[in-house]
C-alpha cells in the first residue's frame, strides 16, 4: 500500500460489520478549542522585552483590578488601552460591528457579551511625566454571580479601580466591589465612564452633567463611608474619591477618551503656553470654584451664568459638548476648519471626514485627547506599588494573627526582593486553549520564579504537625498573560502576576496554594495562605449525575476539574450517593454545567431542579437541661442552646470578629458591640463549624461544680464534637447559624481511656442536638435582595411578580437625571428560579435584573410538626412550608424517618419528656 499511495498515507483495512453504521470509518479530528487565542504574538508600540526588565523594579509595577458592576465599561476601558498599545489592525464593519473585548475569550463569554472568568492583560502604560509603568490589569465580571472571581481579583492586586456607568451610577454590584476592597485594606481609584451617554443618549446640557457627575461621585464616597469597615477604622487608606484628589478620572470608550484633571490641565497649558502650576491649575477644576474676569473665585459675578462660570463647566464639558455638536452638524469642510483653526487639530487625514458619524466622533476625540493610557496611569502610579504594599498584602492573604516583625517570611515578604529567597501564592487555575490543562495564575511576593526551578507546592491542607498536602514541583514555564495571547519569559520577579505550568501543577493544586524556595526546606513554620476570602456563600445548588453509572469515574473526574476551574463552587456528595454542586445563581450554573458537559466530559450528564442550601437555627432557648451519656456511659455532658443574635453571625463571617483574637481582645468586642455579660464573653471557646461560621460554643460550667483542669484536657474533642454538630444539623443534615451552645456541667472518667476522644466527640454532638430539638428548632432559607433598573410604569407589575413567589418590593427610587427607576426588593432562593426570565418576559425588556444573596430568614412553619398538612403535586401552604423543605431534603438526601429528638435520647427520658407535653 506504500508503493502504490506514498508514505503520507494512512491505510485502514476494516471488515465488515465491525463498526456501527453512524460511526464513520476514518473519525475526524475535532477542534477542541474553547477560547480565542493569537496564533503569533500582536506587535505592540513598545517593546516586550523592556516590559519585561521594568519587572524587576517592583516600584515601577502597579496591580490593578477593574471592578463594577454589569456593563459598567470595564472590558470596553481595557479595550481603549489595548487599542493603543496593540497594532491590532482589526477593521470595523458598521453593519456587524461588535466591541472588541479583549479580555473576554471564553467561547461562552463571546456568545454572552458578558465577562465570565477574570482575565489578566499586562500592559506598558506611560504617564504624564513620560515614564513608563507596567500595569498587571485583572479585568472582574460585573455579574453578581461571579463575585468569586472579583474576590479572586482583588486579592491577588494591590489596588481596586471602580469602573462605574455615569448613568446607573451605584449599584449592587459597584457595592459588592467596594464592600469587599475596604475588607481587605485595597486602596480605591474611581473611573466614571460612559460620559458619552450624559451627551448622546440623554442630552443633558453641560450645568445638569456636571451636577449628575457630581451625584454619582457623591453616591460612592457615602457607600465607603457608610461601610462598617471605614467606621471601625479598619480600612487603613484614603476613604474619599474626588478627581481633584488625583483617584478619579473620566472615559469613554464610545467617544474614544479618558482623561483626570491634571491630564486636561496639561492639555491646556502645552495647548496655550500657560506659565501655571499643573497641580495648582488641576485642583481648581473641580468643585464650586468659577472663572470670571480672567481669575477663579469662590463665588459667580453672574449667579445667572453660573453654568458657564463654574470651571469644570468652561473648561471641560464646554469644549467636549462643543466637538460633539461641530462632529455631528458640520460639514467635512467646515468640520476640518473648525478643527484647525479652534483646536490646533491637523492630523485627521480628509478619508476620515467620510467616514461614519460614530467612528468620525473616535477620530476626533482621539486627537484632542491624545493617549487615553497617559490619564489613567498618571491616576494609579499615586496608588501603592507592590513594595509599598507588600506588608498590607502579607496581612490580607495569609490571614494570620499579628506576627512578630522578626518573623522571617514577613521579613522577605515586606522588602518584595526579586533578588531574595521565593515565596510565591497561587489564587485560581487558568484553563488551557483546550481545556486538557491547567495554568497556574501567581503572585509573586519575594525572589523570582523561574522556569526548570525547583519549588515547594503547598496547598490548602497543608498542616505542619502532619507534614501533608505539600510536594515538590519543577515549573516548567512562566508567563506573562495579556488577554489573548501569552509572553514566554525567563522569570516572574517580586511583585510581579503571571501564569506557570508544570507537570502536576493542576492536579495537585485544587483551588490556591503557596509556593516556596527550596532554600525553605528546613525552615518551619512555614505560613500557607488562607483560602479565598468569599464575599457571600454560595447558596443555589443543583444534583448532577452520570446518565449511564459506567461512565461514574469519567464523571467524577469531570467534577474535580470543574471545581478547579470555578473557585468558588462547592461539591458535596450527599448520603444518598447524588453529587451535589453549590453555586451562586441560574447563570453561574448555565455557564458550570455547560464547561462541565463540553470541556471536562464528554458523556451525558443527568441534572435535578435548582435547589436552595437551608441552615437550622433555634428561636427559644432550650426548653429542659438533658444529661447525654457517652456510648460507654462513663461520662456525661449538659448542654443548652438559645438564640443568638444575627449581627454576631454576619459579623464572624465578615471577619469582623475572629476567634485567633487573643481572648481579652475577643471578650471586650462581645461586652461593647453585643452587650454581653463579662462572665459570657471570657467563656467563648470557638466558633463552628468552620473558625468563620455563625455558631458559637461558650463553657458556662462553675469552678466549684466541675474541675475545670479535667474538662481543658477534652476541651479539643469537645470543640470537635461541636463542630461536627453545626456543620450537620439534626433537621436535615444542614449547617446550623446563629445559635449559641452553653456548656453548664460535664462529668468525666478518672480514667482517661474511658473518656477518650471518640467518646467525647460524639458525646458533645449528641448534647448539642438534644439542646436544639429542646429549643423550638427552625429551618432558615436563604433570600435575594433583587435589585431592578426600569421605568416607572413598570414598578407595579413588578410587585405583582414578586408577591407570587413570596418575595416584596421594598423601595424604589428614580436615579436622578434619567427616566430610570431603581427598585429593591428581596425574594427567597428557592423561589427565585426563573425570576429574570420573567421579569425580562414581562417588561419586554425593558428591566434588568441582578439577585445578590442578602442574608438568612426562618422558613414559616414548625419542621417538627407532623400534624401541618401537605398536599401532594401541590404547593405547600404557607404554614407547611419548613416541614415541606425538611421531609423533601431528608428524602432526597437518603435520610431515614423523620427528625425527632428520639433518636438522641434514651427511651426513659423520652416518655419524661412527653408526660410533660414537651413532644407528641
């Protein structure tokens, strides 16, 4: 067969009936790629090389995460500066003309228009000075249901940039991204984008600009004051955005231009030959400062023209409101001169006079602006570089209690030497082209990671008594990621972001991880990172499962890639066998099932309806004291729960409170902030299930009626027992929240093999169920705040809506400028499938939804009362809701009968127990 068709040619001898007559003979190759990639490397007007040397000199590094909410322009900003940075040579077709988006290159994210996963794009940016900084942009999702990745974001930068739309101006999303930046000590810049649409969507006149420029400004300086952690004085930088600051400036990619004061300042003075201070002439820009007689005062000669006095007015919107109206009404001619003569503008060629109005508009603004990057870098290189950040950022990411400042880490952390010994972190893993692989996404915090280089990999586990979860790993290659393509570099120096790959890279890790030199070898401790600081818990879930079981080991494999993939989903798999996926709403699982059914399997996948993640609580406090004896009955333990207030739970979670808080520390938060007794605050043993969970245990036994020297050598098999008892409740295996467990008397073995820890910690879980099935047990539900931007005429409809899925409105009000309305509302989880569908059905969209998950409320009903009613194929009545939730959930997950503190009581002080009409 060689002789006759040459050596190129495969030959394939089938015989009959051996292959299925849909299966062809020869398979075709298919395309696996799932994300746009550059097949060479785009040319930039600067070099790639000296981007790379910059690296080395951390101070001249700047982090950046872009953050807002949806559509706010921050993919659309990035893409200014791409465009002129990048000779990209893309050409424009008015008829099909999409934005470019860059950084969006997921194939789900082109289909979408929207971001999905945060994207790095390291850019060369020079200032007004003419310096040069390297930018390290992470380009966040503006979906709520992606708040993972903006925490991620944020994380591994060291400064937040607020993208907000001038029109919408703050909304949940903007408010999520503040929230989170002031949690984690991230200094804030402000861009206000989208000024086109004050000029050509709602045709305001320059004084009402000026007043809604205000307004929006105005808005996210009260929503960082209002916030708890700039009131408790945590957030340790600036809290106030104003552009005569320096942190604010203003863009449109529309209109192709970004610009501070001080960049128009320039453009003035080098425009004109002014002999001025360019600081003093910036900060006269903004603000109730006017211009009359050839001098700035603080008050007009003419309150009649004060729209054309006050300085912000006559110096800026004027001229931009006056190249709007010159562009669109002119003709080429007479818009040629005016440019030439007005403006000093010669460098249009007479081509682009023809060209289309939107596109003749980029043109113009582009001349007179100049660079758009000049703006925005003289704006960040005032916020810290990674060396002034260094010692915030040691504190941010490994979360632990202060150190000591000869701590030898901190040491190398705080001075961000390229030259000194690795320590490295990786926050999230990057899907290859074709998703068989993984990168890693660093940061570098000390020395240089370097290709071929031997590290330490350790992961979230990793624990220094057992000397787990930790490998040694050779990086094979390291990165510099832009978007659509990646730079091949010899190193990522300190201060530095990037991607790495390596053999086992992305199996061994499985969310972050933190790397260190071999020169760390003998050093111990050695701190790992904390896991990634969520900005809520994912509460929608939903149960997957193979179609066909042999294909199980396929599918699990599948699942681990996944959860790789989206850092801040949770996999679980219940009694019953199903595996159950935690996510944050209808679009996070569109997007996961669909990566996990294309990218990571390839058989079919079996999916439930959408489900809601339930907490168990109390409303009482624990109605009679039991006595639990261990399995051996040679110990006993008494425990009560009650109530606790919910601002302690959203307090431990936020980070507010932590347990590693030495104990005098800890027990005046609790007297001051929660008026708890002194007595009840030194008694605070630990917190669960997690050490920031909403539960708490307090050791309230008496020195005289038990030994205490006896009971703290079980106290950590009885912090053991208590966790295992809050991370499953007795209702239906869920977490419990917002309970307190109060320790009053324990009786222990002389002999310690009798009260070892199994003994105990079954003990303790046993106690603590007992105490909550004597305390009036609740189910909790988690609940959406809705927020709704549409007009008027369609609040009431709204309404409607919302009160057949057991949700309100709570408030609306117009935003100030527009025809708009904001509307607030709140609905719970489980109710909220399909809501956007609706809402956009309804208004025929002309409303746009987002469902940010708000907090935890005691689903109506007793879930222990057997006598409620439940019809079958019916909806629950209102009053048979929690015991509705609990038979399904228990049912679904595989649990037997019904709850009932029969099953951890013996038979004796059960009856007790129904004599005196506690239970039926």
């Amino acid at each position: 067969m060689t002789d006759v068709f040459g050596p190129d040619v495969e030959t394939i001898i089938a015989t009959t009936d051996a292959q299925d007559m849909n299966e062809p003979i020869v398979a075709p190759q298919l395309d696996r790629s799932f994300k746009i990639e550059e097949k060479e490397l785009p040319p930039t007007f600067y070099s790639k090389e000296y981007m790379w040397d910059l690296l080395s000199l951390p101070s001249k590094v700047r982090n950046i995460a872009l953050c807002g909410s949806l559509h706010s322009g921050k993919t659309s900003f990035l893409d200014l500066l791409i465009n002129e940075t990048h000779d990209l040579q893309t050409p424009i077709n008015l008829k099909n003309y999409k934005p470019l988006r860059y950084t969006d290159n997921h194939k789900l994210e082109i289909n979408r228009g929207l971001s999905i996963k945060a994207s790095i794009m390291s850019l060369l940016l020079p200032d007004l000075e003419g310096n040069s900084l390297v930018c390290n942009f992470i380009d966040a999702p503006g979906h709520v249901n992606f708040a993972d990745e903006m925490a991620a974001a944020i994380r591994i930068t060291d400064t937040v940039v607020l993208v907000v739309d001038v029109i919408e101006g703050v909304t949940k999303g903007l408010e999520l991204a503040i929230e989170h930046a002031l949690k984690v000590n991230a200094p804030l810049s402000l861009i206000i984008n989208k000024i086109d649409r004050l000029i050509l969507e709602l045709r305001l006149p320059p004084l009402d600009a000026y007043f809604k420029i205000r307004r929006v400004i105005d808005e996210v300086n009260q929503t960082i004051e209002e916030s708890k952690y700039v009131k408790n004085n945590t957030y340790k930088h600036s809290s106030r955005l104003s552009p005569e600051l320096g942190n604010t400036c203003f863009a449109s990619s529309t209109l192709n231009f970004c610009f501070s004061l001080r960049s128009f300042s320039e453009l003035y003075i080098e425009t004109h030959g002014l002999s001025v201070s360019l600081d003093a002439f910036a900060t006269k820009m903004w603000g109730d400062i006017y211009y009359t007689d050839k001098k700035f005062t603080a008050k007009p000669s003419n309150p009649t023209a004060m729209a054309t006095q006050r300085t912000f007015i006559k110096f800026i919107l004027d001229p931009i409101y006056k190249i709007v109206t010159h562009t669109l009404t002119k003709e080429p001619k007479e818009l040629k001169m005016f440019l030439q003569e007005q403006l000093g503008i010669t460098s249009i060629h007479k081509s682009k006079f023809k060209l289309d109005m939107q596109l003749l508009l980029k043109e113009v603004f582009a001349a007179f602006f100049g660079k758009c990057s000049i703006a925005f870098s003289d704006m960040v290189k005032h916020q810290p570089s990674p060396l002034e950040n260094a010692s915030t950022k040691f504190e941010s990411i490994f979360g632990l209690p202060r150190l000591a400042d000869n701590d030898e880490i901190k040491q190398h952390v705080a001075k961000c030497d390229p030259l000194g010994p690795l320590i490295a972190y990786v926050t999230r893993l990057v899907d290859t082209k074709d998703a068989s692989r993984f990168y890693a996404q660093v940061r570098v915090l000390s020395g240089t990671l370097s290709p071929g280089s031997s590290v330490q990999l350790m992961g979230e586990n990793y624990s220094e008594e057992y000397e787990e979860d930790i490998k040694l790993q050779d990086i094979k290659k390291t990165f510099l990621s832009c978007g659509r393509y990646r730079i091949e570099v010899n190193g990522l120096p300190a201060g530095s972001i990037g991607l790495i790959s390596g053999h086992d890279i992305d199996t061994f890790i499985s969310k972050t991880a933190t790397i260190y030199g071999t020169e760390f070898s003998n050093h111990r401790p050695l701190h790992i990172t904390k896991p990634l600081n969520r900005i809520f818990d994912p509460v929608f879930k939903v149960a997957v499962q193979p179609a066909n079981p042999s294909d199980l080991s396929k599918f699990v494999e599948g699942l681990k890639r996944l959860i790789r993939s989206y850092i801040g989903s949770e996999i679980k798999v219940e009694e019953g066998g199903e595996y159950v996926i935690m996510g944050y709403g209808e679009l996070y699982f569109d997007c996961l099932l669909h990566d996990l059914r294309h990218l990571y399997t390839d058989i079919e996948i079996k999916v439930s309806d959408p489900m809601a993640r339930f907490s168990e609580t109390c409303v009482d406090m624990s109605m009679v004291k039991l006595d639990v004896e261990s399995n051996n009955g040679k110990n006993q333990i008494t425990i009560v729960s009650e109530p606790m207030d919910p601002r302690i739970g959203r307090d431990i979670e936020d980070g507010i409170i932590s347990i590693n808080l030495p104990a005098r520390q800890l027990a005046k938060h609790f007297k001051n902030d929660y008026q708890w007794d002194a007595l009840a605050a030194r008694s605070i043993w630990g917190f669960g299930p997690n050490d920031d969970s909403a539960a708490i245990l307090c050791d309230d036994t008496l020195p005289d009626e038990v030994d205490k020297e006896r009971l703290l050598s079980v106290k950590d098999s009885i912090k053991q027992g208590f966790k295992w008892a809050t991370r499953e409740g007795p209702l239906c295996d869920e977490p419990i929240r917002d309970v307190k467990f109060r320790i009053l008397d324990i009786q222990l073995s002389d002999n310690q093999l009798e009260s070892n820890g199994a003994q105990i910690i079954q003990m303790v879980r046993k106690a603590c169920y007992t105490s909550l099935m004597t305390a009036s047990p609740r189910l909790l539900e988690p609940v959406y705040e809705v927020e709704i931007i549409c007009f008027s005429h369609i609040v009431s409809k709204l309404t409607k809506l919302l009160d057949k899925r057991r949700g309100n409105i709570v408030t609306d009000k117009p935003i100030d400028g527009t025809q708009l309305y904001k509307v607030f509302g709140f609905v719970p989880v489980i109710e909220s499938v399909g809501l956007e569908t609706d809402i956009r059905l309804l208004t025929q969209g002309q409303a746009m939804c987002q469902l940010v998950f708000s907090r935890w409320q005691v689903v109506p009903g007793d879930p222990l009362d057997s006598s409620t009613f439940i019809p079958l194929l019916k909806p629950a009545p209102i009053n048979s809701l929690a015991r509705d939730f609990t038979i399904k959930t228990r049912k679904r997950k595989g649990l037997d009968d019904e709850p009932s503190i029969k099953k951890y009581v013996d038979i004796e002080t059960y009856s007790k127990l129904q004599a005196a009409g506690l239970f039926d």
